[in-house]
C-alpha cells in the first residue's frame, strides 16, 4: 500500500519549532506505546544527481565472485549472531 508523505507545518514560535531549533540536525527518536518513530532533518541534496547507472553495472560486475569460496553456513550464523547484539546507536531497542 503506498503512502504519501504527510507535512506538517511547524509555527517557530511554538514549543514545537522551539525544540527543532534545540536539536539542530541531530535526528530525534519518538516513542509511544512501545512504538518508535525517527524525526530527521531533510536532507535538501538530490541523492540521485550524480547517478550513473553505467557506473552502478560497472560495479556490480566487479563484484562479482566476491564471496567465492566463503562458507555459507558460517557466514550466515556470523550474520545472525552479529544481529542479536547489542550496539550503540541501535534504534530498535
């Protein structure tokens, strides 16, 4: 189901605009009910200015084969006991 994204208009002068100003760039966490959610600034650079899908192919061939001769059973019980940690920074906790 897509969603559009929902704008608020935020008054400077309101406790709310007060606290965007505290916080700066800073990306805040949002918590109700067990539930979070992130509040960051937009970035106002376009992230696809500069793509080259040439670029991107290029990469993807270069890569390939990478993980040849790695154990995949290891590396997938590594990559789940990794997930199972605890991390600074690590938002779902």
């Amino acid at each position: 189901m897509a969603t559009e994204t929902k704008v608020i208009n935020v008054a400077p002068e309101s406790e709310l605009g007060r606290f965007l100003e505290e916080i700066g760039e800073a990306p805040v966490v949002l918590e109700k009910n067990g539930e979070r959610y992130v509040l960051a600034r937009e970035d106002a650079h376009d992230i696809w200015a500069d793509y080259d899908p040439e670029q991107v192919r290029q990469a993807l061939r270069q890569g390939t084969g990478i993980l040849a001769g790695v154990d995949r059973e290891s590396l997938l019980s590594d990559l789940r006991a990794a997930r199972e940690q605890d991390s600074i920074g690590r938002h779902d906790r």
